[in-house]
C-alpha cells in the first residue's frame, strides 16, 4: 500500500548561531526536526550535540546556496542579514521566513517607523536625521538611533540639550552611520507581545507582558501585564496590524510605550523570535519557538494561553569581562518554580545577554520573587554574585 505522506524529516536551516537559534533548534528537534545552523563566530550558544554546523557568513552567495540546497525552509535568528542575499535563494525556489521582502520593510527602523505611521499605527513623532541641524529641528529632548544593526541598548543616545547632541552624534558615528530621531516619550510602562503569524495569514497572539528595561536593556518581564482589558485588547490588535502590515510569517516580537493617559504607542517590531517570549517555554501551551517552528513548516499553530496565573522572566546579564561558565546554579536551583536557562557563550561581557530565569507563580508578585531570587544566585567568571551588586 502507497502512502503520500512525507519522505523525510522536515529540515530548517537557521542563519545565526546565537541563543535564539538555539531555543527554536531545540523546539525543532522536539517535534522530528532536521536543524542546520550557519554562523562564522564561535563564541556561540547554540554549539551543541545533535544539531548541524555550517560554517560561514550569512550574506555570502555561493554558502547560502550551498546551505539551502535540500532544506525546506530557511529561517532568521536576527535582522542583520541583507534581503538581497534572502532574495537571491527566493529567486531559487527557496522558501525563506521572514521574506526578503518582509526584513527589507523593518530592517531599516526609518523605512519601519514610516510603514507603521503610514498603515495608521500610533508611532512616536519621528523624523530622519541626516545631520546635526535636523535634529535640533525635530527639537530636544530626544532620542538618537541608528537606522540599522542596532540591539540591546547598542546604537541609542538620549539627548537632552546640545551639549548631549553633539556627545550622541559622534557615539553614534553620525557622520557615516545614517541616523533617524525620535521625540522623548514620557511613557509611563512598557509593555511587549509576541504574535506568531501563519502562511496563509491566521495568527495567534500571546499575552501581554510588561518590561522592566535599563540602559535600552530588558531586565525583567512580566506575564500578563498588570493593565486594563482595553489596552490589553489594543496592544493585540495593533500588534496583529503590524505583523500582517509587513507580510510577516513566523513569531515576531512587538515592543510598545503605555502612557499615563492610556494612549498605547508602538515602539518597534523585531522580525524573529524574541527575548520578550522565553517566558512562554515554561508558562505557555505553544511557546514562541514551537510555533514560529510550526509556522515556518505551514503547520497549524498552537495555543499561546498560559498554562499558570503568572510569570517572570529575568535576563541574566554580564557585567563585564571573564568567563562565561555560570557560578551559583546549585544555589539557583534550590528555588522552587524558576527554570534556569544558561546559553552556552564562552565569555562575558557586560550587557551580554548570558542566561535567564524564568519563574512561575500564583500572582506576579511571587513569580518575580522567585525569578528574582534565583538570578541574584547567577554569576558568570569574575562577576560578583547578585546580592553584592
């Protein structure tokens, strides 16, 4: 008797060998998944037993072809890869998630900003900034940004006088590096979202959380945010707008700014998984990974409903330079209802994102207590332990 069904394990392959990468090869696996990742750096997270290596840059031509020669789908663990090297497979018959066309639209934070104000979406007032004297035009105080490669914190500079712009303008290279700005925006909360989005347009859309962020860094967040229905409902549907805006495929994070008066605006989309979701590995039915996986193989998508009233997610940060070899786990691992992630990175250095605790609970007070506690355990090489800090 013939069967139609498949002829073999369906293959991902994965441009970026971090901890993004690592999470969503492991949701992968899970579910009978062939993973194959490509990266030229070593000091990586997902170097492991039971995935495949491919060494090399993402942008070169002649590596990609050979990388998507017999997968059936290629994905992104980050925005940096050009849409032209994307394009090219596209052009090859190969299916690429997210298109070219959809890391074109929000790659550039300008060309972003712009889509979303022109699709109706509240945005930040905002303009580009070629020179020093656009900026001063938008008017100050504001904030600087790099249109491009800019993450963690990396590529912002708050401006408050003069004497700031011109400090932000040579950190940020602004003479060669294209730069846009952005009013300050006195946000009261931010908050955040994960929407994992099908081919054929459906999408599922997970609670929404609240960040707690310094230095343009995520520290902690929060499942569900403690927010009325109505913005809860507000920040889902523009969310959904925006992915579908962008012709997004897979799980995309969404970060938004809640005002004092109520007023939801959205800060900015990431065309990936996102630090904002790992909460969902533990405290979701589906988790960001599972079905971005399931979305980029055409599979129906899962439940985003949490499994528990609450939960906390810390980032488990360097603090600066020494190894990345975590001191403290069996003191982290004494706290009931907190989950500890350790990525793998071979050192650290401060901001680098190193780890993190994700912590469940009865409300979000004992979630974040949980978390909380077990993070303070967390130290990595000649870092101090969290109670000294």
């Amino acid at each position: 008797m013939k069967h139609n069904g498949p002829t073999h394990f369906p293959r991902i392959g994965i441009l970026g060998g971090g901890q993004l990468a690592k999470m969503t090869a492991a949701a992968a696996t899970r579910l009978g998944c062939d993973v194959v990742i490509l990266d030229n750096r070593h000091d990586l997270s997902a170097y492991g037993p039971g995935l495949r290596f491919a060494e090399g840059h993402w942008n070169d031509p002649a590596t990609l072809r050979e990388l998507a020669d017999g997968l059936d789908v290629i994905a992104l663990e980050n925005e940096f890869v050009d849409p032209l090297s994307l394009r090219r497979l596209e052009e090859l018959g190969h299916h690429v998630c997210p298109s070219s066309t959809t890391l074109s639209l929000v790659q550039d934070k300008l060309l972003q900003k712009e889509l979303f104000a022109d699709a109706g979406l509240p945005v930040v007032d905002f303009a580009d900034a070629p020179t020093r004297e656009a900026v001063s035009e938008h008017g100050l105080p504001a904030v600087l940004k790099s249109r491009r490669n800019s993450y963690d914190g990396r590529g912002n500079a708050t401006v408050l006088d003069p004497s700031g712009l011109e400090r932000g303008w040579r950190t940020l290279d602004g003479d060669r590096n294209p730069l846009y700005v952005e009013s300050l925006c006195p946000f009261e909360r931010e908050l955040a979202i994960i929407v994992t989005r099908a081919r054929d347009g459906s999408s599922v859309v997970y609670p929404v959380v609240e960040t707690t962020n310094h230095d343009h860094i995520c520290h902690l967040v929060q499942a569900p945010a403690d927010v009325s229905a109505l913005v809860a409902r507000e920040v889902a549907a523009m969310a959904t707008r925006a992915v579908a805006a962008i012709d997004g495929v897979g799980s995309f994070g969404l970060e938004f700014f809640l005002l004092k008066d109520g007023t939801v605006l959205l800060n900015e989309i990431a065309p990936r998984v996102h630090n904002t979701g790992h909460y969902t590995i533990e405290a979701c039915e589906c988790s960001q990974f599972e079905n971005h996986v399931r979305a980029l193989l055409g599979w129906p998508l899962g439940s985003p409903s949490m499994v528990v009233a609450a939960a906390a997610m810390v980032n488990l940060l360097g603090s600066g330079e020494g190894s990345g070899v975590p001191l403290g786990i069996e003191e982290a691992l004494t706290v009931d209802g907190a989950s500890l992630h350790v990525y793998g990175k071979s050192t650290s250095r401060r901001g680098r994102k190193m780890g993190h605790v994700t912590a469940l609970g009865e409300d979000l007070a004992t979630a974040t207590e949980r978390a909380s506690r077990a993070a303070a355990h967390i130290r990595f090489g000649s870092e101090r332990s969290g109670s000294e800090r």
